[in-house]
C-alpha cells in the first residue's frame, strides 16, 4: 500500500468536514424567532370588526321597505345612482355628438369588439364599468385570435367615467394614455 497519496484524500476530506461543522454551528446561531402573535392577532380583530360591521350593514339594507320609493337617504338609492346622460357636455369634452352608451367612446373598442360586448349583454357604460377586466378579456378571446392583442385593463374604468358623466377627465385621460392603456 503507498502511503504517499493518503494526504491527498486525507487533506480535503479534513478540510471539508471542518468546514461542515464551523457551517452547522454558524448557520444554527443566527436563527432568529420572529414572534408575529401579536400583529396576527391585531388582524384577526380587524378582519373581525370588519366583519361585523358588514353584517350590520346588510341587516339594514335588508330592513329596507321593497315598495317604499326611494330617497336620498337611504343605502339603496345612494348605491344606484345614475348621473343624466348630458350630450352637450359630451360634445363640448369630445368636439363630436355622443350618443348615450357608445361603448365605442371607451379607447381601444371599435365597432366590432361592441359586438361582441352586446353578444354578452354588455351593452352600457355601467354594465362595462361594473366588468372585470377578466370578463373583459373573455369578451375579447370569445372573439377569435384577432381580438386577443387588445388590452382592456382600463376599459371599465373609461366607461365609469363615461357612466358618470366625467367627460373632460375622460378626454384628458385618453389624451394621457393613448391606445388606452394605463
């Protein structure tokens, strides 16, 4: 047996199993404990309280009369409430006649993407600022590949604006973000 080559094996398997252990005692001192009790627990009450008060609420939307018409006062009328379309202003914000819920007036839908809006009875500015932006996509694959390079991430928002009334922030907005996206 030639001892000669023993220190060649016995040098790194030395060295590597010191480095392991100086390792193992270095990696288990900077363990630290993170106690998040109390800021969990503070969430917990909140989501708590938020719950609560979300119970409440609908308690009294419920308690609401169905056959008493509605007031200002109450929750149900403030929730619903629609601004009176002005085609003035809308032609004095856009300099040409709009007519009420042209979804063509939102940045990036065209005559045919409409279409397919009305195919799933999106027919109003409200209906489209009440989709998502995932409903909106889904208008948009239902279409075909040609429609899918379109991004509708602000169409709800331009139609809430348009729902509103809002015309001269949704012009400044479309001049702000052209092809409409945000």
């Amino acid at each position: 047996m030639n001892f000669d080559n023993i220190w060649c094996w016995l040098i790194p398997l030395l060295t590597g199993l010191i480095c392991g252990i100086i390792g193992y005692f270095w990696g288990k001192g900077k363990r630290e404990v993170v106690d998040n009790t109390a800021a969990l627990k503070a969430l917990e009450d909140k989501n708590n309280k938020l719950q609560a008060d979300l119970d409440a609420c609908n308690k009294k939307l419920v308690a609401i009369p169905k056959s008493k018409p509605s007031t200002s006062s109450s929750i149900a009328a403030s929730a619903v409430t629609a601004v009176a379309f002005d085609a003035a202003a809308a032609k004095a914000a856009f300099g040409k006649k709009i007519k009420q819920d042209d979804l063509k007036i939102v940045e990036g839908i065209g005559p045919k993407i409409e279409g397919l809006f009305h195919d799933f009875d999106i027919k109003t500015w409200q209906a489209l600022s009440d989709s998502t932006v995932a409903k909106c996509q889904e208008v948009l694959d239902s279409g075909g590949e040609r429609y899918r390079i379109h991004d509708p991430a602000s169409w709800p928002l331009q139609a809430k604006m348009a729902f509103k009334g809002e015309w001269k922030n949704l012009a400044k907005w479309q001049d702000e973000h052209k092809a409409g996206k945000l």
